[in-house]
C-alpha cells in the first residue's frame, strides 16, 4: 500500500522494487540480492493477505551486511512463523490496527522489535521527545518536571483507541480461527472451479487472511467477473494497485522486467469476503455466486 513508500520519500529515502513470488505473493527472496548495493539501509518484506514473508530467507541474504529488515505485518498480526510469532522475527515488525485488520483500534498501529535500545528511543520519539511519559510523571507524584530531548512527533494511541485495542487483543486468536474456517470453505469448495484459482498450490498453514485472494480466469475479465458478483449480491475488490504504477513512483519502477510477476498478477487478482462475522450461510451465499458465474461466464 502506498503508505510504505509515502515514508520511503518523506525521509529522503529511494524505494527499490523487489518482485514477487507467484506461489506466495510476498517478496521474492531470489531477486533481492542483485538489487543490493552499498547504499541500502533496509530490506522491507510486505507480508500479503495475512501470510508472512520468509525472513529466514532474507537474513542469509543480508548476512555481514549493515542491513535492516523492517517487516510490514499490517495484514498478519497473530500469523506464527517457523515457530516464531510475527514481530518477534524481524528487526523490526510494523503492525496497522486498521478497522479492516485482523484487530482494530479504529485507527492506528504497532511496532514490535527486540532491540531493546531502539525501542526506547521510538517510545522517546512518539512522544513529542519528552524524557519522561505523563504515567511515569504522575504516578510517583514527586515532580511534574520533564525535559524535551529529541525534535519527537505525537505518535502514541489514546486511551480510547488503547481500550479497544486491549478488548481486541484478547480475542485475537477466536478472530483468526474463525478467518482460517471460512478460508479452508472457500479453498475445499471452490478448488474445482475454473472461473478462479488460489494462489498457493496448498493450503498456507502460517496464513491468518486478513483477506482471500483469488485469480480470475485469465479468459475472463476481472472486473466484469467483479461487477457480475456484485449483481448476485457478494462484494469483492482488489488489493492492491502496484505502487509503481502511482504517479509519484513511477520513476522508480526499474527496467520494463524487474516486476512483471507483480504486474501480471495484478490483472488477475481479486479477493472474496473474509471477516470473522461472516456466517456460514454468507460463506454458502458467496461460494455459490463463484459457481453460478463459473457456468455463466466459462462457456
């Protein structure tokens, strides 16, 4: 999504393309070594849909190099990998609490690291860079005294946004199993079809679907496939327009073949509802309206 590179160029930084990986949608871990120069400062993986990228990969890539991996995990919040949960693998793991997310605090996010030294200097930072936070001033009750240390930004949630977000929190896990049994319907049921097709050639076990993506039919037009599923009453989109194509990006696209997984895919991909309020029979409804448009569409 935008936002990544929205920061990329409001720090004076370049963003470089890296393509994608058909079979898992995130980086692929094969192109990114030849992109590397001596000025890179960070490898930033998107974690697609809910599964996350493959930081292993990544880390034997950058190994002896002065090479940050900054995760953007605002789709894959409670998603285990190899063992491990999301934002306990990375340098640094970037989480959106987004009301679309796998948890909300209506606006908002995250950032998880375990370096504890940075940590507090982002703490510092996301508070106007005052030395001393108003909990902290308030609670001993012995001076209201605090000094500002660095040019800080008001980053931290409010309180409001902090109780939803701990109410969420404890239903994280209810959420993601409700998202993976709608995930496995629509993977089992619609496996036949020939209107759409997975991505993953199995079942993606560490996937927690903070959306179902789909391929449509190179034969039919995905956004007529689209409007049609919109007429029988199931609402569908796209995520997301490739950022090179944005006005203020193109320019850093790269040669014509650096990215033509990302953009071929982009022509074809969609994806179906998925939120942990769907209930069985919405579940039915839509699986349902891929096979009417299947004999409709596919003659």
């Amino acid at each position: 999504y935008t936002s990544l590179g929205n920061i990329l160029l409001n720090l004076g930084l370049k963003p470089v393309f890296v393509d994608v990986n058909p079979e898992t949608l995130t980086i692929d871990t094969e192109k990114i070594a030849q992109l590397i120069t001596s000025k890179t400062k960070a490898i930033v993986p998107v974690d697609y849909a809910g599964l996350p990228s493959d930081i292993n990969k990544i880390r034997k890539i950058i190994k002896g190099k002065n090479i940050y991996i900054v995760q953007d995990s605002a789709t894959s919040m409670g998603a285990n990998y190899k063992g491990k949960k999301v934002g306990a693998v990375a340098d640094f793991t970037c989480f959106s609490f987004y009301p679309t997310k796998n948890i909300t605090t209506i606006e908002g996010g995250a950032l998880a690291t375990n370096n504890t030294k940075i940590a507090e200097k982002f703490r510092l930072l996301s508070k106007l860079g005052v030395n001393a936070s108003a909990w902290k001033r308030h609670q001993s009750r012995t001076s209201w005294f605090f000094e500002v240390v660095e040019p800080g930004l008001k980053y931290y949630m409010n309180d409001i946004q902090s109780a939803v977000g701990l109410h969420q929190l404890d239903n994280l896990n209810k959420f993601i199993a409700t998202r993976k049994k709608i995930a496995q319907r629509y993977y089992k049921e619609l496996k036949d079809t020939k209107i759409i097709s997975s991505p993953y050639l199995e079942f993606p076990v560490e996937h927690v679907w903070n959306f179902y993506p789909i391929f449509v039919n190179k034969d039919i037009d995905r956004n007529k496939f689209m409007e049609e599923m919109e007429k029988l009453g199931v609402a569908s989109s796209v995520y997301y327009i490739p950022m090179h194509f944005h006005p203020i990006f193109k320019k850093y696209r790269g040669s014509k073949k650096s990215l033509v997984n990302t953009e071929e895919i982009f022509n074809k991909v969609a994806t179906l509802p998925m939120y942990p309020g769907l209930t069985d029979a919405d579940v039915s409804k839509v699986i349902s309206v891929v096979k009417q448009l299947n004999k409709k569409l596919l003659k």
